[in-house]
C-alpha cells in the first residue's frame, strides 16, 4: 500500500507561482510512475504532468513552458512547480503513482488562481 499526502496548494494572483508537494510513504517509491492531475469544478479530472521512474515527462498543452514536474527519490517526493498561473488553472490537483495494475491517489489540494 503506498499513501499519497499533497501540500503547497492556495490562493495566488495570476501570473504567480506556486510549488505543489507529493509526499509518498513506503520504500517501493523509485519504482513507480507519478503524475498530476486537476480536477476543476464541473470537469472532468485530467493529466497536467507526468515523470517515469526514469524521470522522463510529458505534459498537457496547456501548461508547457510554464509548468514542471520533478521527482526527489530520496525524499519519495514529486513536485509540480507551478509558474505564470492563469485563473484557468483553479481546480483541486491530485498526485498520482503507479506501476502496473497499481494506482494510488491523493487527497488533493486546492489551487485558487485569482486577483
């Protein structure tokens, strides 16, 4: 079983930053891939980014150039820096890992976007 618990989530002015944290319980952390995910009200929850174990990433059109997503293995944390936010990117986020038939979520923190 692995426990997923976010922070770094609040309230920020658009064209600000924010820094979201993933912190992972268990050893198996290195092994499994980890993404971020928003949910806004009323969507449908979607990927935002991605890292292998490898540490390769992917990410949504919609936030290339201005978001990205790192990992800290020795700390079995992942991040999503968070840069130029728009009021488009206020949703609840959740961090996501799997591998396999294995998929765990977090709780999720809200992002606010707004003046």
């Amino acid at each position: 079983q692995v426990q997923l618990v976010e922070s770094g989530g609040g309230l920020v002015q658009p064209g600000g930053s924010l820094r979201l944290s993933c912190a992972a319980s268990g050893s198996i952390f290195s092994i499994y891939a980890m993404g971020w995910y928003c949910q806004a009200p009323g969507k449908q929850r979607e990927l935002v980014a991605a890292i292998t174990s490898g540490g390769s990433t992917n990410y949504a059109d919609s936030v290339k150039g201005r978001f990205t997503i790192s990992r800290d293995n020795a700390k079995n944390t992942v991040y999503l820096q968070m840069n130029s936010l728009k009021p488009e990117d206020t949703a609840v986020y959740y961090c996501r890992g799997w591998r396999g038939s294995n998929a765990y979520w977090g709780q999720g923190t809200q992002v606010t976007v707004s003046s």
